[in-house]
C-alpha cells in the first residue's frame, strides 16, 4: 500500500480519494475548501492545511483538478507539489488539461528527479463514485506500471496510450464524441416532444437499437425530467471542447461537427447554464426551437 497525498476533492475527486483510502492506501487529502475533505476523513483518509503537508511524505501524489492553469500552479507554483515532494515521487494526474501543458510539466517534473503520467477519466460523477472510470494514461511504461495499483482503485477500463500527452489527447478526443452525442440526442428528443412522441417510450426502444449509448443511458432521463443537477458541468466541457478545436487548428485536423457543438456548448455557458451537467446543453437546444424560454 501508498502514501498518497491527494489534491482537489471535487466531484471526482472526493469519491477516487474515498476509494483509495478504502483499498488500503494512507491518503492525504487537500482542497482550498476544508470542507471538502470531510468524506475522505470518512472513508479513512486525513486532510492536509496545504499542498506542501499533503504531499510531503507521499510515494504518490494524485491531481484531480479543473484546468490546465489550476494543474500549473498546483504542481510548479509556490509551494507546490515541485517545491515539496520528494525525489522520484511518482505523480498521477487525473485532470483533463491541454497536451502541451502535460509535456512542459511532465518534463519538468523529471528535471526535479519526479515521475508524471497524466490519467485523465472519464465516466463523470456516477463512474467515480462506483470505480468504473475509464482512464487513458500517457507516461513512460515503467511509470504507468509503477500507477496501475492507483488506477484499479478508481477506474475499471485503463489503457496506457502512449507518452506524456497522449492520455490528455485521448481524453480531448473522448470529450469530442461525447459532446456530440449529448447534442444530438437533445435534438432528438426536441424533436418526439415536438411530434407529441411518448418520449420515456421512445428513449427505451432507442436505447436498444443502434442508436443505443452511454451518453444515452447516462443522459436521456436527466433531460426527460429536466433535472440537471451537475455531475459534470457545462463549463468543464466548454473547456475541454476549447482544448480540442485548440489542438486540431494546430495539427490541421478538421472537426466541422464539432465546431459546432463547441459554440452551443459556449451558447449554453453565456446564457447561465454553465453550472449545470452537460446534459443541460438540451436547454440551449430547446430554446433553438422556442421550446425553452427562461
């Protein structure tokens, strides 16, 4: 078992710390909220007052934090994981950030004699809470093998795709097809209202067919009971989305579809939703159509 200092007990992380002090690991949890802590205490774990007392004794530093400016300054900024974890000290990074900042940072981080693979998730909220995350890993072999005790506590599909980067560009790619598919099935279900549909009757029969989805199993009753309670929010994906027109404009790879849900994404933030799940996209669907008016 670990020493883990665990930093950002959000959403996800809160539940993935919860699990790892749960396996049998020694967790040390730090939030800039205090009170985000409480339920790794719970499960096992202890909190830390900072950065610096979270990490200092940890053989593993987890990162589970919004943004690529947010994993910056939690890991190379004063009095950060850089400043005060110890020589080969193998750094997980499970935030969804650009693949360039995961390079400079990875890079770094073996300047200072410090490991880092980046291991962004997906499966939202409910993946987190139950360990069924899918995670894509980038990093040198040996330091994903060195993960891999960390990543069965908290995921149940992890699949080493490359070098430091990848992980995060495979997540940019996962947060794609997401979005496209949380959109459209907005659209479709706009449409059976529209058409007076049965519309729980009509979601089951696609469920089975090959329109059939995560996203659709995950999303369609949230958006059938207009209750949007965040699981993952609007303006994380809004900023995943950035991430991926940013690296494609910069590779030359063309994504025209999603551009496009890029900007309803952007669309739904502008008009206050930005706090709700993604699945509250099918509000700035539905007022495409007059069917959402506040």
């Amino acid at each position: 078992m670990s020493t883990i200092g665990f930093i950002g007990l959000g959403i996800m992380g809160s539940p993935m710390a919860a699990h790892l002090a749960q396996a049998g690991h020694r967790v040390i949890g730090y939030n800039r909220s205090l009170e985000r802590t409480a339920a790794l205490v719970e499960a096992g774990g202890s909190a830390a007052d900072s950065i610096a007392a979270a990490v200092a004794d940890a053989e593993v530093v987890a990162v589970m934090v919004p943004d690529s400016p947010d994993v910056r300054d939690v890991l190379a900024g004063e009095g950060g994981v850089f400043d005060n974890a110890r020589a080969g000290t193998l750094i997980i990074d499970f935030s969804s950030i650009r693949p360039d900042v995961t390079t400079e940072l990875a890079a770094e981080a073996a300047r200072r004699g410090l490991r880092l693979v980046d291991a962004p998730v997906s499966g939202g909220e409910t993946g987190a809470i139950n360990a069924t995350l899918s995670i894509m890993v980038g990093g040198a072999a040996d330091d994903v093998a060195a993960a891999k005790p960390i990543l069965d506590a908290v995921g149940k599909t992890i699949v080493h795709v490359g070098p430091n980067g990848s992980g995060q560009t495979v997540k940019a790619a996962n947060q794609l097809v997401v979005a496209g598919n949380i959109a459209l099935l907005a659209e479709a279900i706009v449409f059976l209202e529209a058409h007076g549909v049965d519309t729980a009757a009509a979601v089951r029969v696609l469920a089975g067919g090959l329109a059939g989805s995560a996203v659709l199993d995950q999303k369609a009753q949230k958006m059938l009971d207009r209750s949007f309670e965040p699981g993952f929010r609007i303006d994380l994906h809004h900023k995943d989305l950035g991430i991926v027109t940013s690296a494609a404009r910069e590779t030359g790879a063309v994504i025209p579809i999603g551009s496009a849900v890029a900007q309803l994404m952007a669309a739904a933030r502008a008009n206050g939703d930005g706090g709700l799940d993604h699945s509250a996209l099918f509000r700035t669907v539905a007022r495409l159509s007059g069917q959402q008016r506040d």
